[in-house]
C-alpha cells in the first residue's frame, strides 16, 4: 500500500478532529486509528502543527522550500 502524503491544510483538519476525539474522552491510540494514520505520525504532526492556522501552516512550508534552496 502506498504511502498518502497529507498537506498542511488536511493535518490541521485532523488535528482539530482528533482534539473532539479526544475531549469524548477517546483515548490517542483509538484517535490515531480512526484518522487512519499511526499513534507516532499523530504526536509528530501535533508536535509540528499543534495550535497552527491554515495560513500559517501553509507559510511554513513556503519558508521550508525557500530555506531549501
């Protein structure tokens, strides 16, 4: 199976679903699951996009491309 690459805009979407998710009382490994992704790729996005808006997030990958030149 091929590995699906998320963008900024689609991780925040999840992000912010897990956060309902786990205020039903959830626990992270059951969250991880019904987002279809690991319990490790989870806390990575929630530590790289954790409190970010759509524009921001969206910024730091323009800054990461440029930085990459």
């Amino acid at each position: 199976m091929a590995k699906k690459r998320y963008r900024p805009e689609e991780i925040i979407a999840k992000l912010r679903e897990a956060d309902v998710l786990l205020a039903q009382g959830n626990k992270v490994p059951e969250v991880a699951r019904h987002l279809g992704v690991t319990e490790q790729t989870y806390y990575r996005w929630r530590k790289e996009y954790g409190g970010m808006k759509v524009s921001q997030a969206r910024r730091l990958k323009e800054l990461e491309k440029e930085n990459a030149r």
